[in-house]
C-alpha cells in the first residue's frame, strides 16, 4: 500500500479482514474512505479515530505515511495484551496521552510478552517521527522475520481482555445514544406549548436522570479544568467542530442521491 504511494489514515481492527476462512487466509485492508495519495499535496486534516490516531495529526502538523506505523503499533498493543495503550473517558486527556507518547507495558499482562515484541511496539509508537519505524523496517524486525517471538500461549487471557474492554466501549455508546435522546426529548418539551406538549412531546417522568446529567456535566467541567496542553484542547476542539459538519453534511445528504462519506473521528469528508 505505501509501495503505491497510498496512505491509509485509518488503520484499526475493525478496518483488518480475513480474505477467506481458512487458517493461513492473509490479511486484507479495508475501508479507504479516508485514504490520500501522498504524492497529492501536504496533508494536514485532522481524521482517523481517536485512540489510534497519531500525535502529528492531532497536532495539526503535515504527516505522511509515518500515522499509518503508529496506527499499526497501535494494533500489535492491542493484540498482545487485549486493551488499548491510551485509554480515557475525556476526549482532552486521551489526546493529551497521544502527544505525550504515554503508554506502559502493565503487569500482570505484559510480564509473558518478549521483550523484543516491546521494542517492536516502542519503535512503532514513536512520537518523534524521523525515529519512527517504516514499513520496510517493521518488517525486518526480529519479533517478525527472526526467532525472538516467544512460544507461549496468549490467546485465553487477551481475548478476556479483550471481551472485557471493548465490551465496556460499546455500552458506553449506547449510554450516549440513549443521553442525546433524552436531551433531545427535553428540548422539544421545551419547544412545545402546554396545550401541545401532552400528545406532541414524549413525557420525561424521572427527575433522577437530570440530576444524572447534570452529575455528569460537573465531573466533565472538573475534568476540563485540569492543566492539560493546548494542544489536546485544541484538538479536541478540532474533532467538535468536525462533528457539527458531519451532522450538517448528513443532514444535507438525505435530501439527495449522492451522500460523502465521512470521517471516522464523527468528522466530515477531509480534504488533505
């Protein structure tokens, strides 16, 4: 794919496919949506997904090939214990992590994985990228072309890991779905007269989910007045803002044949 001069910029499981069922079935890449040639112009649009997203996109700083590597780093992580290197609830922190190149190899999950599948991983996650890995070096490692991989069996404890956590990420957007629909709910109650809102307006009866919400709203404020770098500030900004054109270009394209895709940060269709 670099070979041809493509840049994917959305590297994640979800993207990796079998190309047939049997045991030795190579892997194939999907979902170019958000794919550039290189050889097309600087790059610089903020797109992909934000835990595997690298630190010069989120820096709004011209990026190449090297997000891919980072996104691939991403993934061995992932494989090899089950759970994601940067984790957070807050869109801010978790961007703050990326920036920073902050991860650690946890015990007890990590005590069983060689160290050369860590180094492997570190020269991938490499925040400086003139130090990070290409393709072509990747694929000469000793974890992936010599004998340094160990033999032991991994696969019971990361795939409990992995049902356990991405089990957790799930529920969390349904828990966001189900919160925009009661907000939602309470504007048109708003918005409708006494006279219209008994059969025009769903009712919200229970009086503990806005002290739910409004809960959860403080803790996001105490969240945002911690000290964390502009730079995830204003990457988080960035993401908001797509998200709003997302929901106007959505908007827009029911009413016609030809919907955009759009990007996988809830973002719209990047340029660059």
């Amino acid at each position: 794919m670099h070979e041809q001069g493509v840049v994917h910029r959305d590297l994640k499981p979800e993207n990796l496919l079998y190309y047939s069922p049997a045991e030795d079935s190579k892997i194939m890449i999907s979902d170019f949506g958000l794919s550039k040639m290189e050889d097309s112009g600087i790059m610089a649009t903020a797109c992909g997904t934000p835990g595997y997203v690298a630190p010069e996109v989120l820096a709004q700083k011209p990026y190449g090939k090297a997000v891919d590597v980072w996104s691939i780093g991403v993934i061995s992580y992932i494989l090899l214990c089950g759970y994601p290197p940067f984790y957070d609830e807050n869109d801010a922190n978790l961007f703050a992590q990326i920036l920073k190149g902050e991860f650690e190899f946890d015990s007890p999950y990590w005590d069983e994985i060689s160290d050369s599948a860590k180094d492997f991983i570190r020269n991938l996650m490499c925040v400086d990228v003139e130090k990070r890995y290409t393709c072509k070096q990747a694929l000469g490692h000793p974890w992936i072309c010599g004998n340094a991989a160990s033999n032991k069996n991994i696969h019971g404890t990361v795939s409990e890991q992995l049902k356990k956590n991405f089990a957790k990420s799930r529920w969390k957007q349904i828990m966001n779905a189900v919160t925009i629909v009661h907000k939602m709910q309470r504007l048109a109650l708003v918005s409708c007269g006494p006279a219209d809102s008994a059969h025009l307006c769903p009712p919200i009866e229970e009086e503990v989910e806005a002290k739910e919400d409004k809960d959860r709203s403080r803790k996001d404020e105490l969240l945002l007045e911690k000290p964390l770098e502009s730079q995830a500030y204003h990457a988080a900004a960035v993401i908001r803002q797509m998200q709003r054109m997302a929901l106007s270009g959505t908007q827009t394209a029911a009413g016609s044949n030809n919907p955009s895709p759009l990007a996988d940060f809830n973002g719209s269709q990047p340029n660059a």
